[in-house]
C-alpha cells in the first residue's frame, strides 16, 4: 500500500489561516494579562526596583519649603482723585494687561532687584545651597566674602536661580494670583516670596510715576510753545484794535474771549434806539393829544384843567342865575345886566385858558417831533459808524478767534499738566498684597506618598515597555496557545515535562501526567482524519532534543494499548535512540532495508513491557538521505501497513537535514513536536514552510516539556493533569 495515497484532499500547512484567525481573536485583555503572567517576574522586579529607587531617591533628597504670597491685580487703578492716569482705559476683559502682568512678574530685572534688595548677591551661602560654584573670579571667596568688582555678575546669577525656583500662578476666573518660592531654607522661602510682591508693586508704581515724568515733560515744552503762540496774537489783537480805533469793553462776567466783549458803538446803538423809539412813542402821543385838542375844541388836558373846571363851574352857576332872572326881569334888568357882564367875562377866561391848554399841547407835540428827529439822526449816524465796525472787525474777530483758540489749548494743556502733577505725587496703584508668605513650618518636597506612586507608575510604564518588548524579542513558544496562534498548527496537545524518572518508566505507570498528556493527543489524532487516527505517522520536530523520540514511543505505547498493532520505526538514522529502550542493538534495521534487504523479520524486536514492537534504525549510513529518496521507504510503508495497523516513525530533525522531508512525504500524516521555552518560533516557521514544500500533511503540533507552573494559563494545566488525583489522595488519608 503506497503512503501517497493518503494525501488525497488532506489540508497541508496552508489551509490553517481560519485557525490562526481563531487565535488572534482573542480578547485584548486576555493578551494583555497572558503577557503580563509570562513575564510577571520581570514586572514584579521593575516595579519593585523602581517603588525602592523612589523611596531611596525620596530619602536622601533635601527636604525644600515652599513660602507663597497672594496678590491681587485690578484691572483698573483705584482712584484716589477724581482724575485720570496717563494711561489708556481698556476692556475689562482684556486679557492682554494680565499677561503682561505675569510676563513682568517673572522678569529678570525683577529678580534680580529682589536679590539686590535682599543681600543674596553677596552671601556665599545662598550660592552654595543652590550648588552654584564657578572659575570666575568673581564666586572667589577672599576673607569670606566676594569681591566687589564681580557684584554684577552674581546679581545675574542670583537673579536666574530665583527665577528657576520662583512660580507665579494665576488663580482661573480671578484677578489674584499666587507667587511661590521653593528653597532649602525656610526663612528665605519667605522673604524672598514677600520681597518679590513688594518690589512688583514698587516697579508697578515706579513704571507710573516715570510715565508721568514723561508726560509732564512733553507737556510742559507745548504749553512753552503755546504760551509764546498766546502772547503773539494778543499782541497782534491790540495792535490791530489801536489801529482800527475798535474799542470793546468786557461784558459782566466774561473772560475776555470773544463771547465776552462788546463794543462801546454797539452800546450806544442800542441806547440811542432805544431813546429813539421811546421818542417815537411820546411824538405819536403829543400828536393824538393835539389833533384829538383841535377836532373837539376841548382836550383831555382842558378837561383836566383845574382852573377852566373852575371857570366852567362859576359861568354855569351865573348862566343858571341868568336864567333865573330871565324868567322875571328884561335882560336890561341891572342885575341881570350884571350878571351877563359875568357870563361874558367868564367865557373870555374860558377861551384864553383853553388856548393856552392847546398852545401847550402844540408846543409838546413839536418837541416831540424835534427830539425823535434829532434821535432819529444820531442813530442813522450810529448805524453808519457800526457798520464800519463790522468791516472793520472782520480781521479783528479773526485775530480774536486765535487768541481765543491759544488760550483754550493753553488752559487744557496746563489744567492736564496740574492732573498728572497730582495723579504722580498720590501714587495710584493697582496692586495690593492680599496674604504675605509666612514662614513654613513643613517642606514641600520632597513628598514620599506622591513620590512612591510616581515610582509606582514610572515602574508600571517601564515595565509595560520592557514587557512588551520581550514579547516582541522573544520567540520561543511558552502555551499550548501559541501553537496556533505564531505556528498556524492545529492543537493536538502539550506533554508535561519530567520531573523525576524516564520517559519509559512514566509510559508503564499508567497514571501519570505523560500518560494523560499522550492519551489526549491520541483522542485528538482520532478526529485528523475519516477513519480515525493515521496509519502512517511521522513524528518530527526542529531540532534535537525537544522530545519527539519520547513522543513516538508514546503515541505506539499509547496505541498499542487500545488493542491495536502497532509498530515503531526509528527513522533517525544518524543519532538512532529507539533500540536503546528495547536493549537490543541497531546491527540491523531500517537501513538495511533501505539498502535493499527484504527480511523486515530479522529487523524488528519486540517491546513486551509496551506491548509494541520496534524496528532500529539499523547501522548508520554514509549518508541516510540517498537511502530515503529511493523507493525503498514506501515499500517499507505498505509492507508494514499489511501486518500493523498502525506505523510510528520517528524521524530525525527537520532543520539541516534532508531525511525528516523525506519521511513525511511517505507518511499520511506528521505531528509536529514543538519544545516549550526551547526553541524560536522564526525557526520552527522554516522548518514547517521545509515540510510544506514536501508536499508533507502536517496535522498538528504537540508542545512538550512543557512546564505549566511557567505557563501564562499554568494553574488550568495543573488541574487538568492532576484531575481526580488530589481527590483520590484524600480518600485515601
């Protein structure tokens, strides 16, 4: 029976992506906790190392004091006056002024005052705590102190250490903001935190008065200039009004501008037309007075007239006693003709009172005239000379104009000159200390809690890192798992690794862990294929020494167990080992056969105590690989297969050889034996990629010596070897 024909339709190496994609769809987490099991030590150790490096490095650090003052920064100066400061009103939310006002807390001019102010540039101590030591002369100690020549440079240096160590944080959403100082000594933490506050309010308020100085200068040149501008054109004002004649008085309450004077033509214009009208009105009176006079014969000033009232009376009297008598007497009557002589008397009287009643009322109305008509001419002269004025105060309200508007420049400039004058001698600030510093009574740093769970994290991601870059770095093959998952090989099982004892004397106690381990990968052979386990079966791995001798003797034990004849053939011919457990020797064997002998008989031996029997590997040849590419080994095959039922070989290495390709062409099926923590999986790749261009149908892979206390998932194996044995001890006892 020729092996080839077991290769029909059987998957070969290829076809186990759909396994491999089974392993890499393992949960991230169980990825991540197998590669923190398998290099736990690792871990445990980095972590461990890095928590004491912290708790060391925490222990012998100097302890440091951090002293803090809390200022507060207004956005707009408090004003002491009612005036304004030189500088530009801004947006409260201008963000702008605060960064530069942390920009100047943090200045090296600032720093370096403090450390002026406070005596640090000539204290050798205070360079010698910060570790400051230098070649230049100037940090040469001469009779304990430093010379004087070398202050500028160490006030530099004083001010970039303060700097270094000084932290201004601004609190969110407030105008206070906080300044720390961190230094080994206590007191001078303190001083330092107050000191910065102070001298930023004295810079502050320094920065304002200087702005001022500047101000005040710049105005005192324009009001030079304006005061000599000023003076030109009032003088140029009075010259030309001397030349024009153009006389104005200041109106009560002016200030000499132009809306404060007024010309005397103007005043005696408005007087004269006043009289003027005044004289119109009395003319028309005087006038109604005497035509009313001559239309009636008697005026209202006749009738007013206390003595023609008189008269009037007396000739009404006598005309009543005329009438008397007329009833009587003739009017030749003497006292009749008396009375008549009365009468005519009385009228004469009366005639002459009423004309000089209207004589008057006459000479009244031509006064009238005569004054309104002397009136009327001044003020036609007045309107003359007026409109003179007017053409000639043309150019003299234009002078007047710029007298006005250099005067009105003068007065702001000096009125602003007198504000900054003020402003600058009260000292507007806008900064004030909310919480000095005090001394501190407990360190800063360094802090031991805070530092061991920074160790504790340092040590974390380090290890992390270092474990994930084993994984990377290692290859070997640790789990069970990793058959499938880096080798693309189904799973037939994993063989525990021996702990006392040989492979031999485990295979006859039928309780061990080898025995369970063997009988698992026998279970699983059952399912390779439609009739089961494998006739033909070449076991192989990599290299030497990772157990695949111990497995084929255990898989023909393991058959020949289950009522089945089995044989076992040593194929490794170069280092043969099979007729060691048989104690026989390899006079004869397999290569005898390969050689051309036909007695396979003569060849074989049995194993009793197994219950399998054996062939050796026969002497060594010069080279077994031109044995294994003849026909030979196929016929050796399907010979066996006649008597057996099943046909174990044990083949030689995969990687440097030629004889391992050679049997599993012949073969139905290879298992692949895989050495846990022995062997890299690159190198177990290219033995299987050897195999697969055998054209070799490889059906799984086996992990031996495999050792599950080390394993990522150790704890599951144990209990699956030991099932039903812990529970049997304890019957037992």
């Amino acid at each position: 029976m020729n092996a080839h024909t077991f290769h029909s339709g059987a998957p070969a190496i290829g076809s186990t992506p759909a396994q491999k994609g089974e392993a890499d769809r393992i949960p991230l987490i169980r990825q991540y906790l197998r590669i923190a099991i398998r290099w736990r030590y690792v871990v445990g150790g980095m972590i461990a190392g890095c928590v004491l490096l912290g708790l060391i490095a925490t222990l012998l650090m100097t302890p440091k004091y951090t002293a803090e003052t809390m200022i507060e920064i207004s956005r707009e100066s408090n004003k002491v006056t009612d005036l304004r400061g030189v500088e530009r009103e801004a947006s409260v939310a201008d963000q702008e002024f605060y960064q530069t006002q942390y920009g100047l807390l943090q200045s090296r001019a600032l720093s370096e005052r403090v450390a002026s102010q406070l005596k640090l540039v000539d204290d050798p101590k205070f360079f010698e705590m910060y570790g400051i030591s230098s070649k230049d002369p100037a940090f040469q100690v001469v009779n304990g102190r430093y010379p004087a020549s070398g202050r500028l440079s160490r006030q530099r240096a004083a001010g970039a250490v303060l700097l270094k160590h000084i932290d201004v944080s601004p609190t969110r959403l407030s105008r206070l903001v906080a300044i720390r100082f961190t230094s080994p000594d206590q007191d001078i933490s303190a001083k330092v935190a107050n000191a910065w506050a102070d001298n930023f309010i004295q810079t502050n308020l320094e920065r304002k008065v200087q702005a001022t100085s500047y101000g005040r200068n710049a105005l005192q040149r324009q009001l030079a200039e304006l005061k000599d501008r000023l003076d030109a054109s009032q003088r140029q004002l009075v010259s030309y009004a001397s030349a024009q004649r153009i006389i104005n008085l200041p109106t009560q309450g002016g200030n000499g501008g132009s809306g404060g004077e007024r010309s005397i033509l103007v005043d005696d214009l408005a007087a004269l037309n006043t009289s003027l009208n005044q004289a119109k009105a009395d003319r028309i009176q005087a006038q109604a007075r005497y035509e009313q006079a001559g239309r009636a014969g008697a005026s209202t000033e006749a009738l007013r007239n206390p003595a023609i009232n008189t008269i009037r009376q007396r000739r009404a009297e006598l005309a009543a006693e005329y009438s008397r008598l007329m009833l009587q007497f003739e009017p030749g009557y003497p006292a009749a003709r008396a009375i008549k002589s009365q009468l005519d008397q009385l009228d004469r009287s009366l005639s002459r009172e009423e004309s000089r009643v209207s004589g008057s009322l006459q000479a009244d109305y031509r006064e009238a005239q005569e004054r309104e008509a002397a009136l009327q001419s001044k003020v036609d002269q007045l309107k003359t000379g007026y409109l003179d004025l007017r053409r000639r105060s043309i150019q003299y309200n234009i002078y007047q104009q710029e007298v006005d508007t250099n005067r009105s420049l003068y007065d702001g400039l000096l009125q602003r000159f007198k504000e900054i004058g003020v402003a600058g001698g009260v000292g507007i600030n806008n900064i004030s200390i909310v919480d000095p510093a005090e001394v501190p009574q407990q360190p800063s740093s360094p802090r031991l809690l805070i530092n061991l769970a920074v160790a504790l994290l340092a040590g974390l991601a380090l290890s992390a890192l270092t474990a994930f870059a084993l994984e990377q770095i290692d290859e070997a093959i640790s789990d069970p798992m990793e058959i499938e998952r880096r080798l693309g090989l189904p799973l037939l099982g994993s063989v525990p690794k021996l702990d006392s004892g040989t492979p031999k004397e485990a295979l006859l106690d039928r309780k061990s862990d080898l025995v369970d381990a063997y009988l698992a990968i026998q279970t699983n052979l059952s399912f390779s294929t439609e009739h089961g386990v494998p006739r033909s079966i070449s076991v192989t791995s990599t290299r030497p020494a990772e157990g695949k001798s111990t497995m084929a003797l255990a898989l023909a034990t393991m058959l020949a167990r289950s009522q089945r004849k089995v044989i076992l053939v040593d194929g490794d011919m170069r280092s043969p080992s099979v007729h060691h457990l048989g104690g026989v020797d390899h006079e004869r064997g397999l290569s005898n056969f390969l050689a051309g002998q036909d007695d396979i008989e003569t060849m074989t031996f049995q194993m009793t105590d197994l219950g399998l029997t054996a062939m050796s590997a026969g002497p060594i040849p010069p080279n077994a690989a031109e044995l294994l590419t003849g026909p030979r080994l196929a016929l050796l095959i399907g010979r066996l297969l006649e008597t057996y039922e099943h046909v174990v070989i044990d083949s030689p290495p995969v990687m440097g050889l030629a004889d391992a390709p050679l049997i599993a062409s012949r073969v139905e099926g290879v298992i692949y034996a895989v050495e846990s923590h022995g062997i890299r999986s690159s190198v177990v790749k290219t033995a299987l990629n050897r195999l697969a261009h055998a054209n070799a149908r490889i059906i799984g892979g086996v992990l031996t010596k495999f050792e599950a206390r080390k394993a990522h998932y150790g704890h599951g194996y144990e209990y699956g070897y030991n099932y039903g044995r812990v529970d049997e001890k304890a019957s037992r006892s």
